[in-house]
C-alpha cells in the first residue's frame, strides 16, 4: 500500500521561495508518475506539476518558470520548489501517486501553502 507525506508548507511573501517534499513508500517509487496539485476554497483541485519516472516534466501554465518539481527516485522523494510565488498561489497542495502500468493513484493528506505579505 502507497503512502505519501507531505511537508515544507507554510506562509511565504510574494517573490520569496518555499519548497515541499512529498516522501514515497510501499511500494517501487520508479513505477510511479508523481504529481502536484493544490485546490483553493471554492475551487477545483488542479494540476501543477507532474514528472514522470524518466525525470520529464509538465506544467500548469501559470507556475511555469516560477515552480520546478523534481525526484529523488534513491530517496523517494518529490520535490516541488516554488520561487516567486503569488498570493494566487494560495492553496492545499497534495501529493500525488499514479501507478505508470495499472494507472492507481494516491493521495497525500495536503499542505498549506499561503502567499501573503
């Protein structure tokens, strides 16, 4: 059974950086596409980031050139760095898991992140 922990939220200033961690365990991490995604009050949970076992990467295109996910596949590891971010940004971001051959997810349990001065 996959599990994923999340951590690294908290408030930040518009233009500074924060970074999450997502860790990985239960099963073979390299078999997994692994994603961000984060949902708003009163909005839908969306796609930010997602990186396939390979390292090739995709984007929601309004954190593109301000986010980068990345993967530690020795560590277990997801990445999300957030550098200049907006108070748009605001959100629950969660950890996802996508199984490459039977296309399973999981989920993390969320962490805030909130971008005020």
């Amino acid at each position: 059974q996959v599990q994923l922990a999340e951590s690294g939220g908290g408030t930040v200033q518009p233009g500074g950086s924060l970074r999450l961690s997502c860790v990985f365990w239960g099963e073979r991490f390299s078999l997994y596409f692994m994603g961000w995604y984060r949902q708003a009050p009163g909005q839908q949970r969306e796609l930010v980031a997602r990186i396939t076992p390979g390292g090739s990467t995709g984007y929601e295109d309004s954190v593109k050139g301000r986010f980068t996910i990345s993967r530690d596949n020795a560590k277990g590891t997801v990445y999300l760095q957030m550098n200049n971010p907006t108070p748009d940004d605001t959100a629950v971001y969660y950890c996802n898991a996508q199984n490459m051959r039977s296309g399973i997810e999981y989920w993390g349990q969320g962490t805030q992140v909130t971008v005020s001065s």
